[in-house]
C-alpha cells in the first residue's frame, strides 16, 4: 500500500510539484512523519502511513495559512530527504551519519527554495517525486535522474508558459 501511495505522490510531484505548493509542502510532510514513524516505531505498516498522513495534513494547512513558514520547513524537510536517498544510493547513509546528511540537506533545501522560489520548488519536488518513484519500485541510478529531468522539464515548461502569458 506504501508503494502504491509512493507512487502516486510521487509522480504528482513531478508533474506539479510548484503549480499545487500546498501538495509539494503536504508531501514532505507526509515524507517526514513516515520516517520518523518508520524509525523509532516498529508498529504496523498502516500506521506509519496514518501517522505520515496527519502530519502532511498539517503541513498542507500550513503552507496554505502560513506560506513563508510553510516554504522553509518544506524546503528543509525535501532537502533533507531528497540528500539522504542520494547518500543511501551511494553508501554513505550509514547510523548516526545519516542525521548529519539530513540535516546539511535540509539546509541546501532552505536555501535554495529562499534564493530561487519557483525553480527551487521544481528541482525540489523533482528530485522529491523521483525519490519517492525510484525507491517505491526498489532501484535507482539512471531511472531516478531521467525522473528528476522529466519533472524539471516539464514544470520548468510550465512556468515558462506562465510568465509568457503575464508578459503579453
């Protein structure tokens, strides 16, 4: 059931990670309560995934209420996660280690999304939407960068249509 959550979070992202923000900051809430659920609980599946829900709810309903807050957290917790999946890819997610990579990924994720919003929202919920993809269906590598381009290229397409039309 996860995987297929994965999935379908996942491709949203790709496709409109930075058109429903709200989604994009949801998902790395969800993203966030499911690891931690994941690793201090070793309870059932379905309440890790409960537990992953509530807090992208929340997230959600902050990035529609408190959007400047909503925008660092998110870009914290998708940098966070998006570094730590490329450091397992690697081998370099090993104990302790791992909340050293997730924490200087979370700040590229705040720093960047303060820097350059709308494309740091798309490389963000790219690399977020392949992540989720490429470890739901269990591989990586070539698959998850093809998945990040896919999903840069169309937002990035996207926004530029955007600001085409705002022009004229």
């Amino acid at each position: 059931m996860l995987s297929v959550i994965s999935l379908i979070l996942g491709g949203a992202l790709l496709i409109a990670g930075r058109k429903l923000f709200w989604l994009f900051v949801g998902a790395a809430g969800f993203i966030a309560g499911l690891q931690l659920a994941t690793q201090f609980w070793q309870g059932p599946e379905i309440l890790a995934i409960v537990i992953g829900l509530v807090v992208g709810v929340i997230f959600a309903l902050l990035a529609i209420f408190l959007q400047g807050v909503a925008i660092g957290v998110a870009g914290f917790l998708a940098g966070g996660y998006i570094l730590t999946v490329v450091a397992g890819m690697i081998g370099l997610n090993q104990g302790a280690f791992s909340w050293i990579v997730y924490l200087i990924g979370g700040i590229i994720g705040v720093l960047l999304v303060i820097f350059l919003f709308d494309w740091a929202i798309i490389t963000l919920s790219s690399l977020a939407g392949a992540s989720l993809i490429t470890q739901a269906l269990g591989i990586g590598g070539v698959l998850f960068l093809v998945l990040v381009i896919v999903g840069v290229v169309i937002q990035g397409s996207m926004l530029q249509r955007e600001r085409v039309v705002v022009v004229e």
